[in-house]
C-alpha cells in the first residue's frame, strides 16, 4: 500500500521515526494498531445493559433501607449546605 504524504508530514514522519531508532514504516504500523486498540475500547460497551424494567429493579433494590434521618424533609436535604 502507498500512502501519499505532504513533504512537511513526511519530514515530521522521518524526524519521529529517527529519534525513536526505528523505520518510519514500523512507526506508522504501530500507530494504526494503536488506533485500532483505542477505538475498539471506545466502541465496547463500558458496562452490561440492562432492560428498564432490571435498572428499576435494581434502583428499588437499593432505596431499600434507605431512611431519611428523624424530622427530616426532603426540602430540608435540597436546601442543605445553601448559604
């Protein structure tokens, strides 16, 4: 495969190839599967995806317990901290 480069690319390309002692070749190899391992983790999902009806679920699961300290409003926590 041939890539064409602007001139000040290339000489860039070339410059980085021979600070790192390596062919600009191998450079731009490891940069594409560099590339490759980046957006292969940017499109895996982060975290397993549940149905509405589970994420319910599971936020009842956790209010359980959950209690509002005695004489306590909501308000009250909304309002918390304001000056």
């Amino acid at each position: 495969m041939e890539i064409r480069l602007t001139s000040e690319l290339e000489a860039h390309l070339a410059a980085l190839a021979a600070r790192a002692g390596r062919s600009a070749a191998e450079l731009v190899q490891e940069a594409v599967a560099e590339w490759e391992a980046r957006q292969a983790e940017r499109l895996a999902p982060t975290r397993p995806q549940h149905s509405l009806a589970e994420a319910a679920a599971r936020i009842r699961e956790l209010r359980k317990g959950n209690m509002l300290p005695a004489g306590a409003t909501i308000k009250d926590l909304i309002n918390y901290g304001r000056a």
